[in-house]
C-alpha cells in the first residue's frame, strides 16, 4: 500500500455512540490519501466492533490498533503515531468529525511549503454549530513571528491544526500518558515549532461540546493534572530554545495555566474548595516565574481582572460560601 500523505490520530474509549459520525466523516474526505489509525484504548462498550465494521468500508485506510490496557489518551495517541505513516499528522477526538474537505485544504497549503496550517472549528451542542476562530480572521495574513506571538496569545485546540509529522517526532514531542490536559503539555510546543505556520480562515473540525468530559466536570481531582501538564510544557519549550525567544508570553501562558486556571478551578469546580492544592500552586507559582505580577501581560490586564485573581488566591472559601449562596437564590427565582 502507498504511503498515505495524512495520519489521522483517533484514540477511542467509550465512543460507540460516536463513531459512525467521527469515522464516517474521514471516510467522507474528499480528498482520499489518508490514513486513520483508531486506538482502541481498552473500551469497555461496543467501540472495537464499530470500528472492525468501518474498517470494512475503508479500501485498508483504517488501522486499529487494541490495546488490552487502558492508557488514556495521550498513550493512545502516542503509539498511533509510532505506527504513522503520513508525513503529515491531525488529530481527531473520537466523539468529533472533519468537514468533508478538512485534508484537502490543509495539503493545498502544504504543498505551497506550510507545516503547519491551523483552522477553525464549530463547537456542536444538539443542532446548534457555533464558529470559533481562536486566533481571528486577521491571523490568515499573519506569518512567522507575528503568527506565532498570536498563537501565544490566543491558544488553539492541538486538533485545530495538521502539522508535519516531524515537529512531533524528531523533537519528542509525544504527549504524556495516563493524566488527563495531556494537550496542555505539548500542543503549544508543537505548535511553535513550525518555521512556516498557515493559519486559514476555513471551519474544518466539528467539536462535540455537549458530552461530559474532565475538562467540563465537577469535583473531579484529575483537574489538577493541569499543573504537571503546565510543568511539562514549560520544560520543552526550555529544552527546545523557544522559551528565550518569547520570555514574557511564555511565563505569561504558565501563569494562566499553572496558577490563575487553577486557583479559579478550586472555588468553582469543588463542592468544596480543595485546599491542599489552592495552597500548592500559591506558594509554587514563584519557582517557575519570580515576581509573575511584574509581568508586562499581566499587569496589561484590566485591573478588576487582577483584583478577582488576587481575591480567589486570598479569599477562596467565602468566594465559593459567595458562589453557592447565589446558585441557591438564583434557583430559587426560577421556581
């Protein structure tokens, strides 16, 4: 078989619901030189034989790969792409779908020397689509630095984007295993790696946001997988000589990640506020960004924004005691 020019990663556990629409839809690509290699991460439910039946329909472009052992997704993902074979690689969640001409777009750009060419995608709730263009529509005429400090600025989903396959394997860029915001650790490394990086005005990735995951859920402690995911990043984009290019946006980016996402997280996300943790990321925050309140993003914030991260870190109990009172009177009204 041909080398295909495309490697879509799909890890799946627990989609059967999902997968006649995310697999159909790179079957439905019009442009056919891809492969997809679907990762059966040990999934309890009827995804392996969903997948087995596709498979079927798919002139040998799907591979699945079974795993025995569960080893979440970035595992998944990580050994789809050690049995990659496209030069390029997208990645694809297993509850979400490609518009149908998602491939053909990004390896026009390709072939015009892009190796990495970042799209939008509609956020999915029922039969309701939203666009959602986290860089702007003016970042299509944005190149190389310029594009990069917005990508800084803004982030983008790791699937919002095809890249070469070599700015994530000759660069060991594999996510890490078994935590979840494995995206977190690496995508922006990935992402700022590219010397010729396309950002094109077209919506080609469906994000299903109606299903429950860690990154939407309540009083789950994986939350705070954040911060060793945050730690990571920091780490390759040190390794990688990326961190003396951008010093102030990437110490800004850790701070939103590792410090203010997290302390939010602990008044809003917890029945009760996990303590432990609010007070981890405290008195850590100053070992990876000395003085963080001097930096020039930060303080560019509007000052009532600084003042509500100042009183989540000094007053979290009876900002979540705040909270629940009015989620209470608020429900009250209703009824």
């Amino acid at each position: 078989m041909s080398q295909p020019a495309v490697s879509i990663i799909m890890p799946v556990y627990r989609a059967e619901a999902f997968l006649d629409a995310s697999v159909g839809s790179v079957l439905a690509q019009t442009c056919p030189d891809w492969e997809l290699i679907c990762f059966n991460d040990a999934s309890p439910d009827g995804s392996l034989d969903v997948l087995k039946r596709l498979q079927q329909r798919s002139a040998g472009r799907i591979h699945i790969i079974d795993s025995p052992v569960n080893v979440r997704q970035g595992g998944g993902r990580n050994r789809a792409l050690r049995s990659a074979r496209g030069r390029y690689v997208m990645f694809l969640d297993a509850d979400d779908a490609l518009a149908p001409d998602a491939v053909e777009c990004c390896l026009r750009e390709a072939a015009r020397g892009a190796d990495m060419v970042v799209f939008d995608y509609a956020a999915c709730s029922g039969d309701s689509r939203t666009r959602r263009c986290q860089l702007g529509d003016d970042a299509a005429a944005l190149e190389g630095d310029d594009l990069r400090r917005r990508i800084l600025s803004r982030t983008t989903p790791v699937w919002s984007a095809m890249y070469d396959a070599r700015l994530i394997t000759a660069q060991d860029l594999y996510f890490p295993e078994k935590v979840f915001y494995e995206d977190n650790a690496v995508a922006m490394a990935i992402q700022l790696s590219a010397r010729r990086p396309v950002k094109i005005n077209r919506t080609l990735y469906l994000y299903r946001c109606d299903n429950v995951s860690v990154t939407r859920s309540t009083d789950n402690y994986r939350f705070f997988d954040r911060i060793a995911s945050a730690r990571i990043l920091l780490g390759h984009l040190k390794r990688l000589g990326i961190y003396g290019r951008y010093p102030a946006e990437i110490d800004f980016l850790f701070v939103n990640l590792y410090y203010t996402h997290t302390i939010f997280g602990c008044v809003y996300r917890f029945s009760s506020v996990p303590m432990l943790r609010h007070r981890y990321v405290r008195r850590t925050i100053t070992r990876y960004v000395p003085d963080f309140r001097r930096n020039p993003l930060y303080r560019a914030q509007p000052l009532r924004l600084r003042l509500k991260i100042a009183l989540h870190a000094r007053f979290p109990r009876l900002l979540h005691a705040l909270s629940r009172a009015k989620r209470r009177l608020l429900s009250a009204a209703a009824h």
